[in-house]
C-alpha cells in the first residue's frame, strides 16, 4: 500500500461510488450483440474519466468518474468469441472457431443460441473450456485490472460472473476477489455446476487457501421465484441452518437496481407502499413461451421478511444480505443518468429510434433504465479497505445518481446528536451502520440516526424513509415510515399519509434535438454540459432548467437528516430496518429521447420517475430469553400433539364449498368473511364485518387484492389458492368442533381460526 493511501485513511469512513456489474466484448452475448471493439482495459479507461467508442461507434463518456469497479465478463466461454473472430489469434485457427464466426445477421442468432443453450442444457462446449483458452483469457483479465488498480485513487477488483440460467430463470452471481495476487487459475462457471450451492462450497475451498472473495447476486426479479427460496433448494433438498450459513458466509451482498430493473419490491407483494411501481420489469431471459414469472421469491424485501419468518421458526436467518447497485451494461462503457442514457446491449438499443421502439429477446428496451451504483463506505480507497466494507455490508446503492447515505441504530442516540459536527463519530462508537446487527435489547427502543445529501447534478430530495419488517408467529409485515421531508408539508390526520412533493417537470420544456443533429450526439453535449460545470455545476434552481431537461430544482431539499425512534418496537419480534431517500420527481430517459426525436413520450413507461437511494439494513434479533415474552403461536404440530385431525378433500369440501366463512388471523386479529363458490372462485367481502374498500389489501389465509374473486381447488388435503402465479396452500385441521388453517408460507404455524357457523348464502 503507498504512503499517499494510508494518508487518505478516514476513521469515520467515506463513500466511494463503483461498478459491480459490467461487461464487455470478452463476454460471449456482448460480442453477439455489436460489442466487438472493447474489453476490459476501456471499461477500466471509461470508469476513470475517459472517453470511448459505443458499439455503434459514437464517443460515450462517463458524466463523474468512479472510484473503483470490478469488470465482470461471463465466466462461460469468456473471450472465446471474440478470439475466433480475430484472425491474429491462434484460437481463429482451430476448427471450432468456424462456428463462432459472425459474418452476417443470422450468424448472432446462431451464435447466441447454440452456447446460450449449451449453458441452459448444461452440454458444454469441451473444446472452449480447455485451459489453453479459458485459462489464458481468464489471466489476462486479472494483469488487466493490476495495471488499472491504482490505491488511494482507483481500485480495479478482479471480479467475474458466474451465469447460472437454468430453464431461462436469473441466478447469476458476480463473484469479487480481495486480492487479485491469490486468484486460482480458472473461475468456477456455470458449467462446472448451475446450482448456487455448488458455487458456495467453491468458494468455501477458495478461502480456506485464504484466497477471500464473496459473491452478490443480481436480477433477483427475473429469477422467476428462485433467487430466495424458503422451503428446498435448487438440488430439491430441504433448506436447513447449514444452507442458511452456507449462504451468509458466501452471498453477502445483492443487487437491488441495475439496467433491468429494480428488484427491491413489486406492487403485487406491497401495494400499500405507493412508491413499489418504480422501475418494474417482470422478464424471463430468452422470453420463453407460455411461461409467466412467479414473483414471490424474486424480491428483496421479501427475502427480508421471510428471513425473519425462518429465524422465529427455525432459528436460523438465511437472507441478512447487503445492497448495491449495478449495470449489467453488455457496452464496456455504463450510462447511469437519464439525459445521458445509451441503452445496454449494444446494436440492440444503441439508437434512440432503436431503443423506443424495439422489442429485442423478447424484452421491449423501452423498459431498460440506467444503471444502478453502489457507494461504499470504507476507511480508503484500496481493494483490502473496500472488500472488507463490503463484507460487513456497510453498502448503499442509487439507482444511478450520486446520493450520499448513511445509517445508524442504537439505543443510546440522542434526538438532537446530529447537530454536533463529531455525531458521526459518536455514531460509530454508539451505534451500529447499515449492514450491521442491533445488540440484545436491554432497555428503551431501537433509534436510528439518518442522512442523506443530494447529488449536485440530480433532482433535489423529497424524503427519506424507513421501511421495517418484522415477523411474528411465521407472518410477516411490514411499513413504511416517512421520518424527514423537504418543505412545509404535514401527515395526513385521515389516512396518515405525506402529501407528494410536488412536480416540476414540464415536458413541452424539454429541448427538442437541433434539426440535423444525432440523439447521441445531442446526449453527448448535455453530458457534456454537466461535466463543464465541475463540483459547481448545481447551484438550486439551476439543473433542470438549465440543461433544458423539463423540471426545477425548485422544490426539495439539499440535505436531510434525523434521528428517528421505532414506535412500534416489541422487544420479542425479529425486525429489521433500512433507509430509502427519493428525489423529487425528474423526466425518465423515454420522455427526454422522445422529445428530442419530436415524438411523444411513450405511453406504457412512466413519463417521470423518482430516483432514489437505498441503505443495507439493520437487524434486530431477540434473545432467546426476550423472544419468551413475546405471544407464542400456535403450530401444526402443537395441533397434531392435541389429537387435531387434517380433513381430507371431500371433508374440506364440506365445510367451504357454496359456504361463507369468518376466518380469524390469530396473529393480527382481523376477522376476515370469505365465499367460497361452487364455481370455483372464492371472495373475500369483508374485514372485521365492514365492505372492503376496493383494492384493500390484508395479511390473511388468502393474501392479495381483496374485493376481487381468485381462483380456488381443494387437492392433496389442501385448499390451493393461485396469486401472481405462485399457489399458496393451506390445510385445515379439526379439532374438537373447532377448525384451523395452517398457510404454506407461514413455516409450520395455524395462525387462522375458522368459523363454519355461518349460513349457506
């Protein structure tokens, strides 16, 4: 380490912004797709500030320099198309790169197919995977990122992705090393196993030669419910504490924003949170046919939720992961901002004509985004001082902008700490960052201290949030507190929401391109225009209207922060919480290209949008001790120890069909009144005796919308409700002449009491 790193060592930690996902022309799909100019060595020059060519040949430059990356080509045939092609390569010469050469359209169809499929079938290539030719690209890969890797000012991670995609479901990995001196000598792909748990005991062998790396996952909303399973793992084993550790100790991070969209939430899993519609892509890779994706398991926040579920249930907490963000650009170079915005998957999006009307592999580009960003908090900027960081998950990441956030809990955090110039300080010797573990409680409640600063050059902030789950009895919730807002606004008394921050945005205000003039070549000159402006470029008021992109920063704040106290807190409930900040509302990249090309805005994307910052969370786990207090529910097994009895088909017949029932949550109390038709559909009409309002959502025995009928079978001793594509069952057994409901996704528990006492309607 130079001495000019060690004197940038801050013990109370900086955020440096980097790249955790991109790849370039060494990757097999990305030469596919136009990428054939670039590799490595440019991702790196980009990321530093430097100007290179897109795919299609126009300059691309990054709008503020990052502070580290980490290239992260596709393990699986990695370098190997893009050596077939290139006549001074000896690899051009052997007979198999005959069937990689693209000459014509037809040939990046063909190409893409036969390894893509190579992969999904798991029949591999044997003549790309010899380390002659894997192992040679692999090596110069890593002498690529030492020579980028400068401490104190740049950090270049050796890094790769391990691209699972079994039956077109997303269960990529990247894989980051500390040290690029102790990399072995070939990267573990997809094609030596698909299955996660493969990778992991890889990487366990990996560190026990002390060579340490970690893995964070990415696309978990296109990884069709698989990416955070509960109850078997991709082997068909059941899921147990040593999966669970397995898991920790190797996938400490995930990424929760990148170009395909943003994988925190959907509204389907919480339509309560009105800020969930934000950047939604629902997509199979490869777009089969007649498959519709699950979407329970495919999201964060509720990997989240059931993490807490299993913990209460089994003891043991699979999903106490970190956030970034990344890109998945197949273009070396990344945009993350939407007036600079140039698609991510080469000739397939690089025009705006191209991106706002294209359906490519079955995904409409309209739905891409700019890319996702990571920030780091770490004493310096070296690969040791950032790796260790991202070990302990103190990450944060934007969904492109430069917002800087920080998070703290404890419960010694003074409401007014944040006024002291040393309160970050104090925070670190009080307190816990994000990423990190609330210790047991012994008196008081959990506070957490919170603050977020705008990017110069973005919108200016609405609010920040923190958003909490907890479970109880095998159900889990969740809420969604705004804790500081920008301006004069107050809760509502009626429905206790924050009004909106307003909305500047005038899309008649955003400059058309001039005529004769290239979108990108118009995208580059306002890229252009920020950077000019150097660390001065935003005073207030000033962005939006001044770079003609159709909104004023005249609404929100600069800065936000406050220390805020859970009123909800029960001492013998798992929990966790983390920090998300919004921007005010700014034009989505659609609406600008649109308005540049003198189109409208297109009408099956968002005109604007919030960006937005999220922190990795802060988890609260009670003591064995504490957990005692809290109400103990009641299990199946409790139930079966007592003599219940599990009803059969015709007996659950019975007792629903062409009956309306009370179904209490036991948990929550609410008493729910439910039909269940003949016909095969089934209603919930009312919550604690009272019309549901339309759209009204309940934790129940049949969680989703209410007011509107879904689909129901009684099969196996189960009644099989479908809901997003995912089926829920739940068995009912008797007792006595009392009958309970036990719901698959409540680990064991029968929190719900049904009342068959009603008249048949």
């Amino acid at each position: 380490m130079t001495a000019s790193a060690l004197a940038q060592a801050n013990p109370e930690r900086e955020a440096f912004f980097g790249e955790t996902h991109v790849h370039t022309g060494w990757s097999f799909d990305a030469y596919i797709f136009g990428n054939t100019m670039t590799g490595p060595a440019e991702a790196y020059a980009y990321a530093t500030g430097e100007p290179i060519r897109h795919p299609l040949g126009y300059t691309i430059k990054i709008d503020t320099p990052l502070d580290w990356m980490g290239v992260t080509d596709h393990s699986e045939y990695v370098g190997t198309v893009r050596l077939a092609n290139d006549p001074s390569s000896p690899i051009s010469k052997l007979p198999i790169a005959e069937k990689l050469k693209v000459r014509t359209k037809a040939d990046i169809q063909r190409v893409y197919l036969w390894l893509g499929t190579s992969m999904i079938d798991n029949k591999p290539v044997k003549e790309l995977l010899v380390p002659e030719i894997a192992g040679t690209v692999w090596k110069e890969n890593n002498a690529i990122a030492d020579r980028y890797n400068k401490p104190g000012t740049f950090t270049a991670f050796c890094a790769y992705e391990w691209t699972s995609t079994p039956n077109n479901r997303n269960m990529h990995r990247n894989v980051f090393f500390k040290d690029c001196a102790k990399v072995p000598p070939m990267p573990f792909s997809s094609i030596d196993s698909t299955n996660p748990e493969d990778l992991w005991a890889w990487m366990d062998g990996q560190r026990k030669a002390r060579n340490e790396l970690l893995a964070i996952s990415h696309n978990a909303n296109l990884s069709d419910g698989h990416m955070f399973p509960t109850e078997v793992d991709e082997k068909g084993r059941p899921i147990d504490a040593a999966w669970a550790e397995s898991r920790l100790r190797n996938e400490r991070l995930s990424e929760i924003k990148q170009i395909k969209g943003q994988s925190e939430t959907h509204p389907f899993l919480f339509p309560n949170d009105e800020f969930a519609n934000f950047e939604v892509l629902t997509y199979l890779l490869g777009d089969p046919a007649g498959r519709i994706p699950h979407i329970p398991g495919s999201y964060i926040r509720q990997a989240y939720k059931d993490g807490l579920s299993m913990q209460g249930a089994r003891g043991y907490n699979p999903y106490k992961f970190g956030l970034v963000g990344g890109s998945d650009s197949h273009n070396t170079g990344v945009p993350y901002r939407q007036d600079n915005f140039f698609g991510g998957h080469a000739k397939n999006d690089g025009t705006a004509q191209v991106r706002l009307g294209n359906v490519f592999a079955g995904l409409d580009t309209k739905f891409e985004n700019p890319a996702g960003l990571t920030g780091i908090w770490a004493e310096e900027n070296t690969r040791a001082s950032l790796f260790e960081a991202m070990q302990r998950k103190e990450t944060f990441a934007t969904s492109g902008p430069r917002i800087k956030l920080r998070f703290f809990g404890g419960y010694d955090l003074a409401s007014d700490m944040q006024r002291d110039r040393d309160w970050v300080k104090a925070a670190y010797a009080r307190a816990v960052p994000m990423g990190g573990d609330l210790p047991p409680i012994t008196a008081g409640r959990p506070t957490f201290a919170v603050w977020a600063v705008k990017d110069p050059t973005s919108g200016n902030l609405d609010r920040v949030q923190i958003v909490k789950g907890w479970s109880k009895n095998g159900q889990s919730f969740e809420k969604v507190f705004d804790v500081i807002w920008s301006g004069e606004r107050t809760v509502s008394e009626v429905d206790g929401q924050l009004p909106p921050v307003g909305n500047t945005v005038d899309v008649a205000a955003i400059e058309p391109r001039p005529q004769g003039t290239s979108v990108e070549a118009r995208v580059e000159r306002i890229a252009e225009d920020v950077r000019t402006r150097g660390d001065e470029r935003a005073p207030a008021g000033s962005v939006g209207e001044g770079m003609n992109l159709g909104y004023r920063n005249s609404i929100g704040a600069v800065e936000l922060k406050t220390v805020w106290t859970d009123p909800e807190f029960e001492p013998g409930v798992d929990a966790f919480y983390y920090a998300r900040v919004l921007e005010i509302p700014t034009p989505r990249w659609t609406t600008i290209q649109a308005r540049q090309l003198g189109q409208q805005p297109p009408a099956n994307v968002a005109a604007t949008l919030q960006e937005r910052a999220w922190s990795s969370p802060i988890w609260y786990t009670p003591s064995a001790e504490v957990r005692k207090s809290a109400s103990q529910g009641q299990t199946v097994t409790d139930l079966v120890q007592r003599g219940a009895k599990a009803l059969t088909d015709d007996e659950i017949k019975a007792l629903i069909v062409s009956k309306t029932l009370n179904v209490r949550n036991t948990v929550t109390g609410q008493t729910f009144t439910i039909i269940y038709a003949a016909s095969g559909r089934r209603l919930i009409t009312g919550i604690d005796g009272v019309a549901p309002e339309p759209g009204e959502i309940g934790d129940v025995l049949h969680s989703g919308e209410i007011g509107a009928p879904a689909g129901y079978e009684i099969k196996g001793g189960k009644i099989i409700t479908t809901l997003m594509n995912s089926p829920y069952e739940v068995a009912v057994y008797q007792l006595g002449n009392k009958y309970y409901g036990a719901r698959s996704n409540e680990f064991g528990f029968a929190n719900y009491e049904m009342d068959v006492s009603p008249t048949t309607p």
